[in-house]
C-alpha cells in the first residue's frame, strides 16, 4: 500500500491478533521500476523492527507466511 511496513504496524499494534509475512524488492528499469516478491528477510521489509513490536504485545500473534508470484511495474499503472 506504499506505507512504510514499521510505522504501519506500530500504527495499527493494538489490533493486530494476526499477520503474514511477505517480503518484495525493487528494481529500476527503462520504464520505472518493478516490485516483486523475494523470500522473506531478502528484501526491503524490516521484519527485525516488526517483529519486535509484535512481540512487545501481551498476547501471542498469529503469523503465516504468504508466498507471492509475479511483478507489478511501474508502467502497468
């Protein structure tokens, strides 16, 4: 949603009872850029920083893992 993954978590912390994990990167290209899915901890996602939120909360959370196919360019929108 082009929302900073850390501020975002903080921001919604007091609801979250669950979440998945996914990770992306991007790449410059002659029309833009690209973003596409990359395994989780290879790409820009600070999970380190997330992960410490999630665990500062008094109760566990659900986490699963999604995994992504494709890209999504810049010039597709």
């Amino acid at each position: 949603m082009l929302e900073d993954p850390v501020c975002a978590t903080r921001r919604l912390l007091p609801w979250i009872v669950a979440t998945h994990i996914k990770d992306g990167a991007i790449a410059m290209n002659h029309e833009g850029f690209t973003i596409f899915p990359v395994p989780a901890g290879a790409g820009v996602i600070d999970f380190p920083a997330i992960l410490r939120l999630l665990k500062s909360l008094s109760y566990d959370v659900t986490l699963s893992v999604e995994r992504a196919r494709g890209q999504f360019s810049s010039a597709d929108s």
